[in-house]
C-alpha cells in the first residue's frame, strides 16, 4: 500500500470507530460499504440478511471463485478510551475491532479492482451481526453462497494478544463451539427471618453453580477442552426477603460434537435434579449457537504459504481460543480459512472487548496486502 492510501483507509476506519453500530443496525456502516464499493467499480448487492453487503469482481475468463468476509457490527460498551474519534454514540463501541476488518477488505477490494492481476471472480463479503446473534449464520441461510458461489471463503480477525505481523492459521481448529443458558429456579418466598415458611431458590441457586462446576471437572475427559461459566446470578431485592425464583445464566464452549452433548445432558440433570432436591423447579433454556471454527487444511496451508511470502509477516502456531465466531457457519458450508492476525502494541494494549480497546491501524497495511495476495495466488493467471 501506499502512503496517501494508507492515510485514507486509516480515516476510513476512524470514521467508522466514530459511529458504532449494534448487531443487524448496521445501515451507516452498510451504506459506507455498498457507495465505496460501487465506486471502485464492483458489482454490488445489497439487504443479505438485512444490512450485509457483497461486492464482485471479475477479472479474465476462469470460473474461480472466492470469497474473502469482514464482520461489521459494534458491541454494547460504553467507550472509555480518549481516542480523538471515539465513540459519538452512548453504550457502543467497536470493541472487537470490526471497524479495522470492513477498512482493511474495501481497501483490498479497491486494491484488487484497481491493480490487481487475477483470473476469475471474488465476492467481498460484508457481514452483519458477528457478535452472539449469527449474521454469518443468516447469510448462508439467506443463501449467501447460492448468489455468490465460492470455491473457498476466508475470514481474518485481529489479534491484540500476538504481536503486529503474527500470522495463526491453524489446519483444524481455531475456534470454540458456544452455547448459552438460562435457568430460573422457582422456589417460595418467604421473610428473612422465617425461611422454613418457604421454599428458597437462592440456596438451590448456590448448589447448583457449584455443582455445574463438575461438568468440566468430572465428567468431560481431561484431554478435551470444554468452558462451563456461570456469568449472570439474579434474585432478590430486599435484605430480609427471601425471594420467589433465582435466575443463572452462562455459556459453555467445547469443539467436539460429542463434549457438547454431553455438557447439555449434564447441564439439564444437574439443574433439574438440584432444583427437584431443595423443593424448587427449575426451567431450562439451553441453545447452541455457534458451531467450532475449524479451517480446511489445505486452505489453512495455503493461507500460511502466502502470508510467510510477505514482508512484515510471520506464521506461527499457537493454541485455539475458547471463544467463538460466526464465520464458522461459512466455513461448515464451504472450505476455508479463518486466520488471526497479531495487533498488539508494546506495552499494556487492552484486549478485544475492552472498553479502551482500539483497533491498531498499524496492521492496515499488513492485511490488505495479505487480502490482494490471497486473490492473486489462489486467482493466479494461467
Ligand atoms: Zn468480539
Ligand atoms: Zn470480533
């Protein structure tokens, strides 16, 4: 990239810092997307479940295919950084960085349409609502790669806990299945001082988030990676009133298939059956929502044969995280690559989710280079 044109992705992505936008809100943001696409010439489709974008271009004769995605979607947090362009909207803010991933793939888009020598066609996908509520999901469903068909799909995330310029593109598994739950335990209230008058859910509640701690511990294998954490304990308002019910809520990650069903069966055993033991009853709500992240090997091979040709970055191999991402819905329905690159700063760098989490506009330049020679290697001309 060029100096004037690494200047003007990095305003693009402070502007957008600027104006954070929630999960399937992202009309500003979609808006930007779909004008500066259709300005560097592609072809441009809009509404894909709801505000997601895609933007084509062909080049040469080749039925190649591919389609590289960026997530576009803030998250509830109240920014409290004192960067110049933070946040202009209340209890927002672009805490994962996706402002850094829609600039960093309209600049490759603009790059390629621009200069770049490739033969076939590449879909830029612009995707809605990455963060717990399943954009990707909703455009495979509303038949993302039926319109855009894609031989191979790949995805990037920043990763402030590497340093600039690391390259993770593990052959299997990135990263983590999740699952959430809640559990209302209904008991009897009662006074404070008269607890046998009652029935109490908050006693229950007790024993069961201790006893939802041997799901991990006991019964799933020690060499499988499993989470179960409780995030979220609601009862109660007064201090001599035993409430009527107790609320619990968490999330659960695994990657094998197998360890998610066990974790559900354990999970809906242990709080029906604590629950029945202190005479309360509880009700379940257990939903998967994110497949494991896992790349193709040969894509995951290819993405690290081209990043370790480029200057500024290095592959390396590190652990899968426990989080999740919805791009693993692509990546069931085609073969891919989903890759971490690293963005940390030197000294302390808030991490992703942060609320003084910032994209670091020094990788702009390292991943829309990675992006164009994605396009020219796998779309190389015969
Ligand atoms: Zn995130
Ligand atoms: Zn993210």
């Amino acid at each position: 990239m060029k100096a004037d044109e690494i200047e003007e992705a990095v305003a693009w992505r402070r502007d957008l810092h600027r104006h954070p936008e929630l999960a399937f809100e992202e009309h500003r943001t979609a808006d930007f997307v779909a004008r500066m696409l259709a300005s560097f010439g592609l072809k441009v489709s809009t509404g894909l479940a709801g505000t997601g974008v895609v933007g084509t271009l062909t080049r040469g004769s080749s039925a190649r295919s591919i389609g590289i995605r960026a997530d576009m979607d803030a998250l509830p947090i109240e920014e409290l950084g004192a960067a110049p362009y933070k946040s202009l909207h209340p209890g927002k803010m672009h805490a994962c960085g996706h402002d850094g991933h829609v600039t960093m793939l309209l600049a490759a888009a603009r790059a390629c349409a621009e200069s770049g020598q490739f033969d076939g066609t590449v879909h830029f996908i612009f995707q809605p609502a990455e963060e717990s509520e399943g954009g990707g999901w909703r455009m495979v469903e509303d038949g993302l790669f039926k319109s855009f068909p894609c031989d191979a799909v790949y995805g990037l995330h920043n990763w402030p806990s590497l340093p600039v310029g690391s390259c993770v593109a593990r052959d299997t598994a990135m990263m983590a299945a999740l699952g959430i739950f809640e559990i209302v335990i209904e008991g009897r209230g009662s006074h404070g001082a008269m607890p046998h008058e009652g029935v109490d859910p908050i006693v229950a509640a007790c024993e069961l988030g201790a006893s939802l701690q041997t799901v991990v511990s006991r019964n799933v294998s020690p060499l499988e990676p499993a989470v179960v954490s409780i995030t979220q304990i609601h009862a109660g308002d007064a201090w001599n009133v035993i409430p009527a019910s107790c609320t619990l809520r968490g999330t659960t990650r695994w990657f094998d298939n197998a360890v998610g069903d066990l974790i559900e069966t354990r999970l809906m055993a242990l709080a029906n059956s604590v629950a029945d033991g202190f005479g309360c009853k509880a009700t379940i709500r257990y939903e998967r929502r994110y497949p494991p992240t896992i790349n193709d090997p040969v894509e995951a091979a290819f993405i690290r044969s081209v990043a370790s040709a480029q200057d500024g970055i290095r592959v390396e191999d590190v652990a899968p995280s426990m989080a999740a991402e919805d791009f693993s819905f692509m990546l069931e329905a085609r073969p891919g690559c989903y890759l971490w690159l690293g963005s940390g700063r030197t000294g302390s760098d808030p991490g992703l989710h942060s609320p003084y989490f910032d994209f670091n506009d020094e990788i702009i330049p390292l991943g829309v280079d990675l992006w164009r020679s994605v396009v020219e290697t796998k779309l190389a001309v015969a």
